[in-house]
C-alpha cells in the first residue's frame, strides 16, 4: 500500500524543502514524489538535503500542473491546516488512515502539499475528497514542509508497512471510485450539457465549476455510476438536437 501513495508538492519555493521531503518519505517508507512546477529544480541543495534518499529525487516526476499530477488517482487528500469557503471533509492523520483502509481498492492515493508561505490554493484543495490537518499548537502552528510529510507519513507506515498487496479477487473494477482525470471528463460533460441547455450563467460560472467539483468528489462516484452518469448527459445532447 505504501507504495500507492503519492506525495505530491505544488510550487515549491526552496529546493531544499524537496530534498527533505525526499528523505522523510524513505524514512517512512513511501516512494512515489511528484513536483508541481518547483521554482528550482534540480537542485544541488536538494539532492544535498535528500542525504541518502537521492534515488528518490531521481524518480520523482515533475509536472506543468496539478491536474496532471493527480489525473490517475482515486483518493485526493490536501494537506492543510486553513479551512476555507468550500471546506473538504477535515481528517487527522490518524483517521486519514481510517478512511485509506475503507477505501482500499482506490489507489493511488494522492497527498497534496502546498506552497511553504500559503499552502494549498483553493482551487487545489477543491480538487480534493478530503482535507488532512495535523492538531499542532494553536499559538503556533506552523510546521516546516518535510516535517508536515514526516509526520503523517509516519501514520501512512504505522498502518501499512506490514500490510500485503490488495487481493486481487477484492478489486471490483466497476465499483472502483472513478481516477481524477476521469473526474475531469465527467465535469466538462456536465458543464457543456449545461451550457446547452442555457442552465449556465457566465457570471457564476467558476462558482459553479467549484461547486460541482466539491459535489461529485464528495460523492465517491464508481466507473459504474460514471457511466450511468456520462449517459445521461449524452441523453439531454440528443433530446437537445432533436
């Protein structure tokens, strides 16, 4: 399972923390590092500060945006310790693993990390089923980057170092929760049906866009109800064009 997690670090300002980030995941076991645009990468004092998790860094896949970094997930978890307007469903990292061993046939799993000064943008953390918070100090609560992944990696391996690979007889296919990138596809139906059918209102449209992007991550959708849902939309287009 642990290698099912992904770290993943959106807009890194200082290469160091990357490289940090990168030893504490091989402390902990875990693998899989994705680079959201890194201000400066590679880095020297990255792979300096890796220490001896330099092979980390050198698998570690670097994407133009957050989009394709998750777009083959199941699980999408932003770690953050703001609520917001649109707040996801708010976990520990303890009960994180909680939901990760109710949900074990939706991997891989994605753990978003924001920018060091301002952390998860709201658009990233919309993108997300659940928001992961770690109950520090109310008079100061900040936490270094590789310390927050530290600590609930830590969680990640308590829970699963020992844990064999899911059977295979587990895995249903269609009742997998639908991947980020298939999430995305679903999205751009409902909104091209509901341009058509003159639903959507320019003005609101982005609040609508996040709105329906909190609606249908929060309801866990199957590949089995996708399809039921893709074939709806494709229903309204062809009673529209009739």
């Amino acid at each position: 399972m642990l290698d099912q997690i992904k770290i993943v670090l959106s807009h890194t300002t200082h290469p160091g923390n990357i490289g940090a980030t990168a030893r504490a995941m091989k402390v902990m076991g875990l693998s899989q590092l994705a680079l959201v645009n890194p201000a400066k990468y590679p880095s020297a004092e990255a792979t300096e500060r890796a220490s001896k998790a330099a092979d980390i860094l050198s698998n570690a896949v670097i994407y133009e945006d957050i989009h394709s970094a998750i777009a083959d997930c199941r699980l999408i978890v932003g770690a953050s310790v703001r609520t917001r307007n649109l707040p996801s469903r708010l976990v520990t990292p303890r009960e994180l693993v909680t939901v990760i061993q109710n949900n074990l046939e939706n991997t891989p799993i994605a753990i978003l990390f924001g920018t060091e000064n301002s952390g998860l943008t709201n658009d990233e953390l919309h993108l997300c089923h659940y928001q992961v918070y770690i109950p520090t100090n109310p008079d100061y609560s900040s936490l270094n980057l590789a310390s927050a992944v530290q600590l609930i990696s830590y969680e990640m391996r308590l829970a699963f170092s020992k844990m064999q690979q899911l059977p295979e007889q587990r895995i249903i296919a269609n009742e997998q929760r639908i991947s980020r990138s298939q999430l995305d596809g679903l999205l751009e139906h409902f909104e091209k049906v509901m341009g058509d059918t003159g639903y959507l209102n320019a003005d609101h449209r982005k609040q609508i866009d996040n709105r329906m992007s909190r609606l249908l991550s929060k309801a866990e959708i199957t590949e089995s109800e996708n399809r039921v849902l893709r074939g709806f939309l494709t229903s309204i287009e062809n009673s529209l064009k009739k």
